[in-house]
C-alpha cells in the first residue's frame, strides 16, 4: 500500500469556490420559496371554512350563468378582452351594474331539467 502513487490535491480557484456558493446559495433559494408557497397553501386552506367555499363555488356558477345568458358566443378570449376595456371605467357604478345582472341572469332554473336526446 504504500508503493501507491498518492493522488494530488486539486485546488479549486477562487472562481469555483464563488460559483459554487452562488449554486448553494440559488438551491436554498429555490427550496425557501417552495416551502413559503406550501406554507401559504396551508394557510388558505385553513382559512378557507367549507361555507365560505360553496359560496364562492355559488357565485362562480352565478358568473358562468350570467356570462351564457349575456354572451353565449362569446369565448374566453373575448371576455379577457371586454374586462380589460372596462377597468377604465368607475368601479361603483359596474359594481352595481353588476350585482343587477348577476341577480337577473345569474339565478339557476328551478324544477326538472330536460333529457338530452
């Protein structure tokens, strides 16, 4: 063992050392955001109390409703569009505006629905 030829030690530059700090650095980086975004996850989720959730699920539905009844040719592209031309406009008045359309298309139909085909 000892007629072994021993191995040099290969001294890393100054550049490497600082280019592996940046990767440590990047990685722990990559690893705190994702443990902030399954931590904020977490929270929502806790916070989010399962009335509260079937009242958003409701007025979802309330919106596509209203949208099918409003704009049935329109596709989402085209809804994109009309509520980027509408943020100009004042806040209060599309407000209620709204809450108008939505209590008059966004109602569901009550009784049997009937058999396609």
């Amino acid at each position: 063992m000892a007629d072994a030829p021993r191995k040099k030690r290969m001294r890393r530059t100054a550049e490497e050392r600082l280019a592996d700090l940046e990767r440590k650095k990047q990685e722990f980086l990559v690893r705190q955001e994702q443990l902030l975004a399954k931590l904020e996850a977490q929270q929502r989720r806790l916070s989010q109390t399962p009335a509260l959730r079937k009242e958003r699920i409701e007025n979802q539905k309330r919106l596509y409703r209203a949208l099918a009844q409003l704009a049935p040719h329109w596709d989402e592209r085209q809804v994109i569009a009309a509520v980027e031309k509408c943020l100009s406009e004042d806040t209060e008045a599309m407000a209620t505006r709204g809450a108008a359309l939505l209590a008059e298309h966004g109602k569901s139909r009550r009784g049997r629905k009937p058999k396609n085909g």
